[in-house]
C-alpha cells in the first residue's frame, strides 16, 4: 500500500474576518447591534429585544431610552423577511407601553405596520402587527392614522384568518377604530358584518366578546342594523341567548339586540319568528341578575317608539313588567319601571296597570335606593298623566305620603316626577284635598328653593296646581313659600318663568294672598317680565291683571281704571295717581302718618264698625286701669276719632292714631295728677305708661278701617229707591242725581271755579285728624269724587258701570245703554252704546262717550 499524503488546509483570505461569537449581558451592547449591516446580527438583535421586552413595563422603556426604537423602524422595511418579521414582533409587544406609543406616532410608522398586513406575509408577521394596531387604536390619534392610510380594510380581511391570535388582535382594533363615526360608515361600505358574525361561531370567548362589542357599537346606525338583519344576525343572537354555557356572552348579546329593538322592521321580524316571546320569557327566567336587567333594558330600547309599543302590548310585556318589578336585583327593579314609563305612552298600556302594576310600583317608593324611587316616579308621572282613573289608584294605594317625603329626598329627577304625579292627581278635588292633608305647600319650599331649573319648574307647576284651594294658600303663606315663588319669575329659563308666573296667577285669586304677594314687589317683577317680548306669556300677563283685580286700590292708582266687572270692595281708597314703580302705602301705614296738606285718601267702607273683631281702645284701658273706668271716660276725643259731619263730638271707633291717642294720654296723665299726692301721682302715671304700650300695641295688631255711617245710609237709601225701578237708565239717571244732591248739587259750567270744594275737604281732614277720608264726609265734591261715589253705590245695586281716572282731578263713569232707536226692532241684535254720566252739570245726562260734550265734561 502507499503511503498517505497528509492533505494541507489552506489559509483564509487575508482580507476576510474570523468569524466571532459574542455573548452579550447588555440591552445596550444589542441596540448598537440594531445598526449592523448583517442580516444574521439583525435578526439575532430583534429576537434578543423581543425576549427582553416580554420580560415587563420596566424592559419597554428602558429599550425606549437606549434609543432602540428608532433603528428598529427602519428593519420593518428590511429585504429580509426574517429581519422584518422578528421587528413587527418587537414593535407588537412594545406597542403596549403609554410611552412607545407616544414615539410611534412621533415617528408616523404605521403606515409601515399597515403594510406587514399583506396577504402575501407570514401569519407570525399579520399577528403582531395587528396586535401593533389593536394597541395603537386606543388612543384617538392613533385611530384616524390607522383609518387614512386604509389599515380598516386589511384589517376585516384578517377576520377570516386561521389563526387566532391574528383574528383576536384585527376584532380588537376594529372595536376600538368603530368608536368613531367615520369608521363606523366605512364598515357598512366594507360589508363588514358578515365576516364580524362569523366570528360568533369561534371557539375562543374573547373572540366571540369582542364580536359582539363590535356590534353593539356599529348597530347604533341603521344601516348598519338592517344589514345585520339581512345577515341573519338576530338568530346567532337569539342562540346565544338560549345556550346557557354562553351566559359570559349574554349581556353583550342583549347590548346588540336592544340597538336592533329600535327597528320596527327588526321588532315585527322577531316577533313573526317567535323571537320577542323568546327575549320576554329570558327576560322574566334568567337567573342571573345582571342579565336579567340587561334584558329588561333591551326591552325598555324597544318601548320607546309608537310601533314597537304596539308590538310589544300585543306580546304581553305588562305582565312580564310587572313580575319584573318583583325582582331580587334593584337594576332590574329600576329598568321595569323604565320600561312601564315609556309603555304608558300607549293607552291600552296605560289602562292596564290600572288594575295591575300601580301598587307594586307603589311600594317602590318605600325603597332606600334613590335609582328605584326616580324609575317609580317616573312611571307613576306618566300612568297619571291625563288619566283620571290612574289618579285616583296611585292615591289609593297609598302614595301621597311617599310622594311628599320624596320632595325632600337628594335625587333632583326623582322630586321633578314626585311633583309631577302630585300635580296629575291634583286636578281632581277629592286628591287634591287628601294631598293638601300632608302639608303639601310647606314641602315644597325645598323643591321651589332649588338651584335645578326642572325641579323649580315642577315645584310651581305643583303650586299652581294645589292652590286654587284657599286653604292651601293660605298654607302657602304661612309656610313661606311665596317668597321663593316670586323668586322663580327672576329666571332665565321660560318654563320655569311660565310655570311660576301661573302659579302667582293662582295664588292671586283672593285677596289676602294678592297683599302678600305685592308686598314682596311681585307686581314690580310682572311689570318688568311683561315689557319685554321674549321674557313675557300668557299667564305673566294674566297673573299682572289678577293681582290689579283683587287689590282694586293699587289698579285703580296705577291704571286710573275700574272695569264694570270690577266690584269696588269695602277697604277700598284711592290715593291718587302713583307713579311707576313707586309702592302704595297700605291703608293702615297712611292711617298711621301725621296729617298733611297732601291730597286726601278717599275711603270706602260699609261695614260697621262692630264687623271687626277687635277691642277698642278705651275697654283695654278700663281692663287694664282697674276701678277708673269712670273718671277715664272719653271727654274731648274728637281730635282722635271720626264723628258725623254734623255733630264734631261724634264718634267713631278705629280712625285713632297712634299719635293721637298717645297725646290724649299725655293729657289724661297731666289732669289727673293735678292735687294728688305724690305717691298716687307716681302710680297713675305708671298706669298711663302702660296704657301708652297697650294702645300702641293695639294701633300695630288690630287696627281696622274706620266706618262710615253716612255711606251705609246712601247704601240704604238707594236700595230703598232705586231698586224697584226697572229700566236701567232711569235708574242710572236717578243714582247720578242721588250722587249730584249729596256732594253738593249741580254746579253751574260758569260757576265751576268758585266750587270750593278743596276747602271742604281740608276741614274734614282738620275735623278727623287724619289724612283718610271716608266718602260720607265729603259734602262737596267734585268730578273725582262723585265719579268714585257712583261707582261703589253702582257697584252695591247691580249697575255696571266703570270708573276712568282723568287730568287735573277729573274722573268720570262710562256705562253701556242699548239705544231706544233699536229697542223693539225685530231682526236687529240691540246694539249696545257707551255713555259718559254727567254728576256735575247736568246730573243724570248721558254723554256719548264720542260726543264733543263727553270730551268738554272730560277736560274742560
């Protein structure tokens, strides 16, 4: 055999580089690694990163401040596949971070990201570039980014991947890009509920969770839920539904179901295949809560529109509400009574919890959860709303009291409803008074008090409803509610101003009320509403002329005008011409002030004296001053009473005035401690000091208009006389002539300056020491005050007639009279013609109102 020849190696080429392996500790050694032009290193680096970046929160950033993010970029383009595969792992797992997230847009790679969804790529590459996007499109940015550079489309088409990851990430970011509007059209353009439907049928529950999120966000649009129906969408769902190991799916389900409830088409298509009966029975026998409500919600969606309600009342969901209301869970307990409010709506409903429902939702009431107390209210609201019959069971079942306590609950929407079934049960008599026996109006000073315009506007819709009683203003006004009712007519919201403005209309319709309300400047309030075309309505205007009509003193100084429906009352005065904005002094503040050379107040009173339930001055000092009753008898009062006009020493009770009867006192003190002892002096004056405070007292609480005897014998008289006449105008001409002869007679036109009738009623108002003058007195007067006197004598006998407030201290009454030309004419209607009275000139004479002898009366 020969010998072996041992073969020599050839050396390497000198200029290429031993190969070299390096084992690295450091992140960051493997980021410069990320700079390499080596395909191998690049690849390895990737991988090293990704393993690292899985590591936490803590390994992302650190790879974001050793700058790895940007190198990595730039390989998502790389020639080679496994470079760019293991950089869209990266940049998948990276994406997670709040941090990264903010870079990655800064650097504007999704476009390249986008691109990695080819269909030619691996399935490892679609999986964590969609994870990359489904983790982007959380933030708004991010989304209109992936939309623009067309990543929905590519996106619906990895829905019918096979892998599963790659179908998980791609439903995840189609679900959070379809919160947006513009991608929720661009899904009904990409026919993209097929493909999302087919994901139901997964094996995997986030898949099919996030399939169903999906839906229940794109069938917001119509659209896109005739499609879904088109697709055969509401039987995957109703199977759902059926299939009990789904229940983790239910509530989603029922989410999407309720969105397609809206539709009429939808709701008859499932109730033609039996599906509504399906959803009311799961409804009513699901044993979980949670989906139970869920169900009902869906139900409550479907009942809010006209058809759907008709569908539904022909399946029978009252029942199914009211086994509802029984429920363990409160959700569901609140969306039963959702679904019975909108329900209510339809009138064969409505009459159907007549008999069945209203007590249970009674009993809801009673609840310590405020969400059941407003979904009870709210379904009685609407049950009672104009349905008498509903009424009347919400009151028998005991609701009233529940009703008030919820006025002053915390919950603003459950108080407006409260008040709004108060409010429906309240047109009838019988509940109005059974709600005002649980001290309605001082329950709602909290509600009129608050600062939410809906409950403000309920709370005076309520008012307006209860006062029409005269108890219940009268509770209103000693609970202090008129105060913040006024307030309300300051607001800028109309229903609120509306609403308080009728309920000021109501509560002025009697005379106590009107006082008190202008007292606190409510007519100031009107007035300023009333002038201004967008803050003024009807009841601002109707409730101004109201509170004229019951307080005819201050309309009459106000407007100078006294309509024939407008019965001057007893108490009446005039003080003359007021100006805008200037407040009228009661008649007991004017009774109060000194006497002065103003114009005096004209007083109109019949009711004796002893028609007011009052004590005198004098028993209060006889019980007062025991056993000088008689030494302290009324000598010398005439100063501080009224007497007749023609006996000065006269008397007459309740025109003292403070001052006057403190000086009498002072007077009585003076004489009587003249000869006495020292001691008895000491005490005397002692029980005039507190006679002083009793009468003083008595002047603040129970002072009272001063009678009129003379007025009450004109009253008399004219019964006596004129009554029995049948035709009108002989009895206006015979009352204007009664009128002329008692304050004065006739007064020639020529002689009408030397009338002195101011120096008359300067020595009336000497004689009583005071600035009120009851009419009675006056026994010469002029335009004004004869004007006045026929008015209230008119007024007193059934004669309509107004009084119209002139210039220069003329006034004069206006009456209507058919004219004898037409009187007995068959065929023609009576046409009636408007005449002046003359008092002055010729008593008795009617003036057309036109005619230029009405214009020379008015303003000679």
């Amino acid at each position: 055999m020969g010998k072996k020849i041992k073969k020599e190696v050839e050396p390497p080429p000198k200029d290429v580089f031993d190969p070299l392996t390096i084992e690295s500790k450091k992140a960051a050694t493997v980021v410069l690694m990320l700079n390499s032009t080596e395909e191998e290193i690049l690849a390895k680096a990737c991988e090293a990163i990704y393993k690292f970046a899985l590591k936490g929160e803590e390994n992302k950033t650190t790879l974001l401040e050793l700058g790895a993010v940007e190198p990595l970029t730039k390989l998502l383009t790389h020639e080679d596949k496994i470079v760019r595969r293991n950089a869209t792992m990266v940049f998948g797992i990276l994406a997670s971070n709040n941090d990264v997230k903010k870079s990655l847009r800064e650097l504007d790679i999704l476009n390249a990201i986008i691109a990695q969804l080819a269909p030619e790529e691996e399935v490892v590459i679609h999986e964590f570039a969609s994870l990359c996007l489904a983790n982007m499109s959380v933030e708004y940015t991010s989304k209109v980014q992936i939309f623009e550079y067309g990543g929905l489309e590519p996106l619906i088409r990895l829905l019918g991947s096979p892998d599963p990851d790659v179908k998980k990430n791609s439903i995840e970011c189609i679900y959070n890009l379809v919160q947006d509007f513009h991608c929720r059209m661009a899904i009904q353009d990409l026919s993209a509920i097929p493909p999302i439907l087919d994901l139901l049928k997964s094996e995997y529950p986030i898949i099919q969770l996030l399939a169903l999120k999906t839906l229940g966000t794109i069938t917001n649009d119509r659209e896109s839920r005739v499609m879904l129906r088109d697709s055969q969408g509401l039987e995957q769902l109703l199977k759902i539904l059926e299939t009990k190991e789904f229940n983790d799916l239910h509530i989603e389900a029922l989410a999407v179901l309720a969105n397609c409830l809206e539709d009429v088409d939808t709701m008859q298509q499932l109730q033609q295949a039996g599906g509504l009966k399906k959803l009311l029975a799961f409804a009513e026998n699901t044993t979980f809560p949670d989906i139970q409500k869920n169900a009902t919600k869906a139900i409550a969606r479907a009942a809010y529109d006209s058809e759907t309600r008709k569908i539904l009342h022909e399946q029978g969901v009252e029942k199914c509400l009211i086994n509802l209301l029984g429920a363990e869970n409160d959700g569901t307990k609140v969306a039963a009574a959702e679904v019975i409010s909108a329900m209510s709506e339809n009138l064969a409903s409505k009459e159907f919890f007549n008999t069945q429902g209203i007590p249970q939702i009674v009993q809801l009431l009673k609840s310590e959860n405020d969400d059941i107390k407003e979904g009870a209210t709210l379904a009685l609201a609407n049950l009672t709303t104009a349905n008498q019959t509903n009424a009347i069971a919400v009151a028998e079942a005991g609701a009233i009291e529940s009703l008030i306590n919820i006025l002053s609950c915390n919950r603003d929407n459950a108080i407006a409803n409260a008040a709004t079934v108060l409010t429906n049960m309240a047109t009838q008599e019988s509940l109005r008074l059974a709600i005002q026996s649980f001290d309605i109006m001082r329950a709602l000073i909290q509600p009129l008090n608050s600062s939410n315009t809906l409950v403000q506007s309920k709370a005076a819709l309520t008012v307006a409803a209860i006062a029409c009683d005269a108890e219940a203003r009268i509770e209103l006004r000693h609970a202090g509610g008129l105060e913040p009712l006024v307030e309300l007519l300051h607001s800028n919201n109309d229903e609120v101003r509306r609403h308080a403005s009728w309920a000021v209309m109501v509560c002025a319709s009697d005379e106590a009320t009107s006082i008190e309300l202008c007292k606190i400047g409510v007519l100031d309030v009107l007035e300023e509403i009333n002038q201004s075309m967008r803050r003024k309505n009807n009841f601002s205007e109707a409730a101004y002329n109201r509170l004229l009509n019951n307080n005819l003193s201050l309309k009459y100084c106000q407007t100078g005008y006294l309509s024939s429906s407008n019965m001057i009352p007893d108490g009446f005065y005039d003080a003359g011409r007021i100006n805008p904005g200037k407040k009228l002094l009661s008649l007991k503040e004017l009774a109060l002030q000194e006497p002065n050379d103003r114009r005096a107040i004209i007083l109109i009173n019949s009711k004796p004296y002893s028609a007011y339930p009052t004590y005198t001055t004098e028993e209060k000092f006889s019980d007062s001053v025991s056993g000088r009753s008689s030494s302290l008898q009324r000598r010398g009062r005439t100063s501080a009473g009224i007497g007749s006009p023609t006996d000065e020493k006269a008397d007459v009770p309740g025109l003292a005035t403070a001052t006057g009867s403190k000086t009498f006192l002072k007077e009585r003190a003076s004489r009587k401690g003249k000869g006495k002892k020292e001691e008895e002096k000491n005490k005397e004056e002692e029980e005039v000091a507190a006679l002083a405070k009793i009468v003083e007292s008595s002047t603040d609480k129970e002072w009272c208009p001063p009678s009129d005897n003379e007025f009450c014998n004109y009253i008399t008289e004219i019964s006596r006389t004129i009554l029995p006449i049948t035709d009108l105008k002989t009895q206006i001409e015979t009352l204007a002539k009664f009128v002329a002869e008692k304050m004065g007679g006739p007064i020639s036109k020529k002689l009408l300056h030397e009338f002195k009738w101011e120096l008359h009623i300067s020595e009336v108002k000497f004689q009583l020491r005071s600035n009120i003058v009851p009419i009675g007195y006056i026994k010469k007067g002029t335009f004004y005050h004869r004007a006045l006197l026929f008015k209230a004598l008119a007024d007193k006998i059934g004669i309509g007639a107004t009084l119209v407030r002139g210039e220069y201290n003329r006034a004069w009454n206006e009456v209507k009279l058919v004219e004898e030309s037409y009187k007995g004419v068959t065929g023609l209607l009576p046409r009636p013609e408007e005449f002046i009275i003359d008092l002055m000139f010729e008593p008795g004479a009617l003036l057309k109102t036109r005619s230029q002898e009405a214009e020379f009366y008015k303003f000679l």
